[in-house]
C-alpha cells in the first residue's frame, strides 16, 4: 500500500528560551490509503499537534510532511487552505457545523468556500451513506448529536479528500451513539476506500481501528495492529495515562 500522508522527522517546539515546550520530536510515520488509524496517547503527549501538523493546520519546526506526494513545507496560506478545502476532511469533537446553513448547505460547505459545484450524485450517495435522507433541509439544532456528527462526517467526505482527519469524533456522544459513527467510519473506510486517522482516548474507539499509534512526551513510542479494546487499555496503563 502506498502512503497517503508521510511525516519525516517531524518537530513542533511552541514557545522560545525557557518556556520552550517540545510537543512532538522527530516523528516519522506513514499512513496508508485506505487505513483506519488511531492515534492515542496521555493528555500533552502531541496528539493534536500530530494531527494539526499532519493536516496542514499547524506548521512544523522541522521535518517534512507530505500529502498525496505533495510537501506541504513551503506552501503559502492560500495554497495550504485550499488543501484543506478540498483534500482534507476534519470531523472535530464539537461537530462545528454552521447553525444557520440546513444539512445540505454544512455538508456541501468545502466545495463551495473553494468555488467547485457538488456533484449532484455524489452528494445523494454520501446523504444516503451517512443515513441523512429526510434530514437535508434540516438546521443542525434540530439534530441529535449522532446526527450532528454524521453531518460533519458527509461534510468531511464531500470534496472525495485524500484524508479524512478526527480529534476525538466520539467525545460528546454517548456510549450507543459513538458506536454507531465509529461504525460509520469503519464503513468510510472498508465500502468507500477512504483513509482515516482518528485521535481518540477511548480503547474501544481505537479497537475499530486497523492501527493505533501510541505517542508519549512527542513521540510515537509504540504500535499495535488489529487493535483490541483491553490491548489498547493495556498500552494505555503501561504509558501512566491513567495514573
Ligand atoms: N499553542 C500552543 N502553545 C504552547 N504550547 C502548546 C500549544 N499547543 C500545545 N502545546 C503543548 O504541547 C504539548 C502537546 O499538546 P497537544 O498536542 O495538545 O497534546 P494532546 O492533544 O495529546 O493532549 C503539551 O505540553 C501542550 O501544553
Ligand atoms: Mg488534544
């Protein structure tokens, strides 16, 4: 399989002199396309920066990454948004959806910031996918979380990106509710072919996952592969994340 997103070496330190804070040191990993990995780790130990470097949000202090071949080092503001227009999908933990913009507006959002018209096929097989038929001329308020969430999933898919990136999708969803969006990404994944990496504290979550990535204090410290939920918990204690 050939990498979709690579990171060589890749450094973040926020913050100059004494107060210098080292959020990730010299990680170097490839995701796959068409994987699902987690990434997990104690809280500070650069998950989000992992994600927000690997994404494009967040410049790296050194080291490389690239998308789809593409490096991202070098790339001006406006070349690195549309990037994440149209080759990123983000799904966050708050959903982020537009309250005044119906489903249909929130989900075809990207494509329309970046000035490309949805495909009027595609866009019924993502509604129908997420399970959102009868739902798209709804207002986000009037949604259950689940629903909210899967919004942002379709909205994430939209522009058929090469990544799809989570911070911690499940977090304000409750037990029943979480399963059924992880469901949904694994079947992102395995029925459309997707890449996905997903940052989450939750074993379970990470078990639905073809990989987890384990970082502590910034770097990738361990891997496991067709991940169980106690395995993960295991890795997990070992770290002193729940100490
Ligand atoms: N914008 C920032 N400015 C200064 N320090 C930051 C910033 N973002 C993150 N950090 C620090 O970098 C480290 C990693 O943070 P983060 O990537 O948010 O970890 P995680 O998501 O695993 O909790 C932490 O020590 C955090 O305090
Ligand atoms: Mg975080």
């Amino acid at each position: 399989m050939t990498d979709v997103v690579r990171l060589d070496a890749v450094s973040k330190v926020y913050g100059k002199g004494q107060g210098a804070v080292a959020a990730l040191r010299e990680v170097s990993v490839g995701i796959p396309r068409g994987s699902f990995t987690a990434v997990m780790g104690p809280s500070g130990s650069g998950k989000s920066t992992f994600l927000h470097c690997a994404a494009g949000l967040d410049v790296p202090s050194s080291g490389s990454v690239t998308l789809g071949g593409t490096e991202l080092a070098g790339m001006n503001e406006t070349a690195l948004t549309e990037l994440r227009r149209l080759r990123i999908g983000f799904v966050f933990q708050a959903f982020n959806l537009i309250s005044a913009l119906t489903v249909i507006e929130n989900i075809t959002l990207p494509l329309r910031l970046a000035g490309v018209k949805a495909d009027r096929a595609w866009l019924d097989e993502i509604v129908s996918r997420v399970g959102l038929e009868g739902r798209t001329s709804h207002r986000p308020a009037q949604l259950s979380g689940g629903q909210q969430q899967r919004v942002a999933i379709a909205r994430a898919l939209i522009a058929r990106p090469e990544v799809v990136f989570c911070d911690e999708p499940t977090g304000a969803l409750d037990t029943m509710t979480a399963r059924d969006v992880l469901t949904l990404l694994r079947e992102v994944v395995d029925g459309m072919g997707q890449t996905v990496v997903m940052v989450t504290h939750d074993p379970v979550a990470a078990s639905y996952a073809d990989a987890v990535l384990f970082l502590a204090d910034g770097r990738i410290v361990d891997t496991l592969t067709a991940p169980t939920s106690e395995q993960v918990a295991e890795r997990m204690t070992r770290l002193g994340a729940w100490v």
